[in-house]
C-alpha cells in the first residue's frame, strides 16, 4: 500500500505532466473542482482544474467538487506513473470517476 505522502506526490507530478502538455497542446477551457478520494487511507485531496492545469493541491476532502476520483493509493500511484491504463481501470471499476459526461470528455484530452 502507497503512503499519503506517495499518493500526494504522485498529484504534483500529475500537475507537473499537465503543465508540460498545456505548453506542448496549448491550454484547455476547462475549469472544475477536483476531488481525489483514497480509501485505503481514509484520507483525500482536493484542487482545481483550470486551463488544462491541475492548481492548488491541498489535503482534505471538497464534497462539492465537480470531479471525484476514487482510487486505492497502489491504483492512484500506477495512474499517474503511466503503470495503469486509464480507461481500463474505470471500466473494470478499479478507479472511479464522478463527473458529467461533458466533463468526462474533456478529462480525455488533459491525459
């Protein structure tokens, strides 16, 4: 089992990823709060999306967040590292994301 610190890491380096492909593809009009939910260590952490950018990652949960994901901390470790493919892990119900369809879409282009 990843530790919180491994689990909050692996979220900046998201950030870090997206920043990058944001100057490569250009930024995405994309604005939402963001949850990411980790059960196996009761903890959470929550940010924003904005312009193809994850901004602002903090500890704690956001219950009105627009995006929830909900994975295990070995699962949001791999995801991010690029050990666990995404789609296949929302299908099989490993990772769970909570979104509109509209927002789901868009997620697609950010990775």
């Amino acid at each position: 089992m990843a530790t919180v610190d491994e689990c909050r890491q692996a979220l900046h380096g998201l950030a870090a990823r997206l920043e990058r492909n944001a100057e490569t593809r250009g930024k995405l009009d994309f604005d939402r709060t963001l949850a990411c939910r980790v059960p196996d260590l009761e903890t959470a952490f929550h940010g924003r999306l904005s312009g193809g950018l994850l901004t602002d990652i903090a500890d704690g949960d956001d219950p009105n967040a627009k995006i929830a994901l909900i994975a295990g901390s070995d699962d949001l470790v791999a995801l991010v590292a690029g050990r666990l493919d995404v789609t296949r892990a929302v299908a099989s119900g490993q990772v769970k994301v909570k979104a509109n369809p509209f927002d789901l879409l868009k997620l697609r282009k950010l990775l």
